[in-house]
C-alpha cells in the first residue's frame, strides 16, 4: 500500500506517528523511507522540514540514501523554507547527528535571519540548540 502513497500520504503517516509520541514499526518506518525517496521529487520546501523532523523525532533508523537525498533536497529550498522549516530542518540535522556543510549551513542562516520576526520563543530556541549542536 505505501508504494501508492503521495507526498502528502507519507508526510501524514510520518508526522502523526511522531506528533503523537508513537512508536513507529520497522517495516512501516522502512516503506515511508522507500516511499519517500520515491517522491522526493516532488517535495516542497515544508514536506522537506516535516519529514526532516518526522524522523528526527521518531528516532527511526533513517536509510542513508535517503538521508543524503534530503539533506540535499534541504538546500535546494532552503530559500523558500518558513521560519517553522528553518527551525525544524536545523533541529532534524542535530537530532541526526547530520554533517552539514558551510554551504547548506550559511543558506539556512540567511534563511533565519530573513524570517526572525516570525519565529517563536519555542523555534528560536530549537534553532539555537541545532546551531551550536550541527555547528558551522
């Protein structure tokens, strides 16, 4: 049934799961991740950061050619991120313990500061966590 699943259908699964504090199955945990290397693709910028954070706050094992695609796939729409995405993509990179290069992590931070005024106490204070923990 995954393997039908759009964009949309895998972010759900992905955040309720880990809204909700649930535990989710391997093999469920595994054809999301398949699923969603699928449809990469087509991921906007906040599928991007909710299912960076979906797998962070899982604490899933994450397959490492997905990892890679959406760390990438991070900086291609880092510039189009709100400041819910830029917070939630930092904090996923740290919870993951994510090598960020200068590059993605220099996009991120001029990302932040275009959107400071929108953050709130709670982001600003997940952003600065990643930050020192990712660091530059």
């Amino acid at each position: 049934v995954a393997s039908l699943f759009t964009v949309q259908q895998v972010e759900n699964v992905l955040w309720a799961y880990a809204r909700l504090g649930a535990t989710l199955a391997e093999d469920v945990a595994v054809a999301m991740q398949r699923r969603a290397l699928a449809v990469l693709g087509d991921f906007k910028p906040q599928d991007t950061a909710n299912v960076l954070w979906a797998l962070a706050k899982l604490e899933v094992r994450v397959d490492p050619e997905l990892l890679d695609a959406l760390v990438r796939r991070a900086g291609l729409v880092a510039r189009e991120l709100q400041h819910s995405g830029v917070s939630n993509v930092l904090w996923a990179f740290a919870k993951l313990q994510v090598v960020v290069g200068r590059e993605l992590m220099l996009l991120m931070l001029l990302r932040a500061k275009v959107k400071v005024g929108d953050f709130k106490q709670e982001e600003v204070a997940d952003f600065m966590w990643a930050k020192v923990k990712v660091g530059d």
